[in-house]
C-alpha cells in the first residue's frame, strides 16, 4: 500500500511539469508582441529614410538588432526550457531541426541567456552613448543615467564571467 501512494505521489510530481506549459505560452504571446514592436518601428522609419543621416539610421538599426536579440532570447528560453523540464519538442523533420535544440543543457542555457543579456545591454549602451551631444531633450540622459547604464552592463559581464568560470570549474572537477 504505501508503495502505491509512493507511485501516485511520484506520478503526480511528475505531471506537475506540465504546469510549465502555460508560461511557455506566455512567451509565444511576447515573442508575438516583440514581433509586433518590430514591424510598429520599421513601418516608423522607413518613411523617414531619406532625411536621416548616418548616426540616426545606426541608431534605428541597433533598436532593430535589439529585439532581434530580446526575440532570439525568448526563443532560447522557449524551446530550451520546454525540452528540459517539460517535454521533447517532436514537431520537425531531422533536416528542419535547429542545431541546438535538444542540446542544451541547462548550464548552456544559462550561459546563452547571460550573453544574450550582455549583447542586449551593449547595444543599449552604445545607442545612449551616441545619443550624447545630438542635442535631443527627448533623451533624459545625464552623466549619473550613463554611469549607471555603464555600471549596470559591467555587472552583467562580470556575472557572465564568473558563471562561465563556474561552469569551468564544475567541469573540471567532475574531470
């Protein structure tokens, strides 16, 4: 008897895995509204193409590339997440498959995700900074913002840093 309510309760516990499937869904709809965000801001430039100089189409370029990143990221966390604690994705042909699907394990998505982060924050930096003396009051950036859009990126290199250092020596020593 107590065997069987050990089964049910470890059957249970398993199932439980599927409470995940909900937010995996969640990011479908804000991989939606990133896809969204995207085409609003290409469909807002596009018809200012031939008055922007140089630096205003870099800048409208690293926005594009930003989502791009936050998207690819949600992506990650999507597929990654739901093969590792949820279930295996059996939706595409051998030759349709993403390389790394279904190979990444979760250190590797951590590390994925902290450089997504640190690319993301860099291409936020480097907008800001050439923002600077274009004269916009728009902006609201002063020295203090950027010392903390600076702080704030390095802290995130420095984590990305010492989680690979983590997973380096956690490696090793399995070794």
């Amino acid at each position: 008897m107590a065997n069987q309510i050990e089964k049910s309760f470890e059957k249970t516990l398993f199932g439980s895995r599927w409470l995940m499937a909900p937010m995996y869904l969640g990011l479908v709809v804000a991989l939606g509204m990133l896809v969204f965000v995207f085409v609003h801001e290409v469909a807002n430039y596009l018809p200012l193409v031939p008055s922007m100089n140089a630096d205003k189409v870099i800048l409208v370029v690293l926005t594009l590339i930003d989502l791009t990143l936050a998207g690819n990221l949600l992506l990650i966390v999507l597929f990654s997440g739901y093969e590792s604690f949820v279930s295996k994705l059996d939706v595409a042909e051998a030759s349709e498959r993403l390389g790394w699907m279904g190979t990444v394990d979760f250190s590797g998505l951590k590390m994925k995700l902290i450089a997504s982060i640190v690319a993301i924050s860099a291409i936020h930096l480097l907008k800001r900074f050439m923002e600077i003396g274009k004269g916009k009051s728009d902006i609201g950036f002063g020295n203090s913002e950027l010392m903390w859009l600076v702080v704030i990126h390095m802290v995130f290199v420095l984590s990305g840093v010492l989680m690979a250092l983590m997973d380096y020596l956690t490696a090793r020593a399995k070794k």
